[in-house]
C-alpha cells in the first residue's frame, strides 16, 4: 500500500505557546506551507486524510481537504506518542488507495527510524506485510 506521510507545517515553538500544547496552531509560515502541500497531496494522488488531533496536524490537512472535497479523519494512533505497531494498526482498516497520515516527528521516527523528516516534509512510503518503506522524500515547501 502505498501511504503518504505528512510532519505537521510549521507551527513555532512548543517552549513559545502558553497553553496545551494539543491546541498550539500553525504559524504564518505553516499556513503558507498547507497551502502549498494542498496541491502536492493532490498530485500525489492522495484520497484519504488522517489526522493528529493535534490542531496543527489538521490545520495543515484542511487546504488539501478543502482542494479535494475530503473530510478529516482525526486518529489518536498518530497523536504524539503513537507507536508504530498502533499506525500499522490503523492502515490495515484504510480502503482508500492512497492515504495521507499528518502526524508528528517522534510518530515518523517510529515509521521511519533514523530518516529526517522535517516539518511540512512527505514521506512516500510503501507498507507491505507490516514492513515499512521509504520511497521518497518531499522536502517542505519553500
């Protein structure tokens, strides 16, 4: 299956926003950057959005679902903290051909350990058997 996987867009400073961290919006910059992946996604050929509650992960889907007339499916299993287990988990119950995960650093860490993955970054990964691919790599939009 091939799954495409989002790091959430710019969102500042977690040390920078005062209250739950859960709640902490994207910036100027990653408001520009879901813009900019919106149509990336579409090229890709993505025809699902899964979502970090986290509100800078859905902040960062809501252009593509808005270009693409997709709803949002927030998941817990790519909230912080989610482990790899849990996302493979979660794949194994997707339909769609091409799925978009927006999650968090530490939950593409588990996926992908040791690759970089900076923020407003794509993965193209292929999960086969429980086995995680990396494919190739979109850095953020500029």
């Amino acid at each position: 299956m091939r799954v495409l996987v989002l790091r959430h867009a710019s969102a500042g400073h977690r040390d920078d926003w005062d209250g739950n961290d859960r709640m902490r919006p994207l910036d100027e910059k990653g408001r520009a950057q879901a813009e900019a992946l919106a149509s990336t996604l579409a090229e890709l050929g993505t025809q699902a959005l899964y979502s970090s509650p986290a509100l800078r992960c859905v902040q960062s889907h809501e252009p593509a679902a808005g270009l693409l007339g997709l709803s949002i499916e927030t998941r817990t299993e790519l909230d912080e903290g989610g482990r790899r287990n849990d996302v493979l988990e979660l794949l194994e119950g997707v339909v769609a051909p091409v799925p978009t995960l927006c999650t968090h650093g530490e939950v593409i860490d588990e996926l992908l350990p040791g690759e970089n993955c900076e923020k407003g970054a794509i993965w193209v990964v292929d999960v086969e058997d429980g086995e995680v691919r990396g494919e190739r790599y979109l850095p953020p939009p500029a």
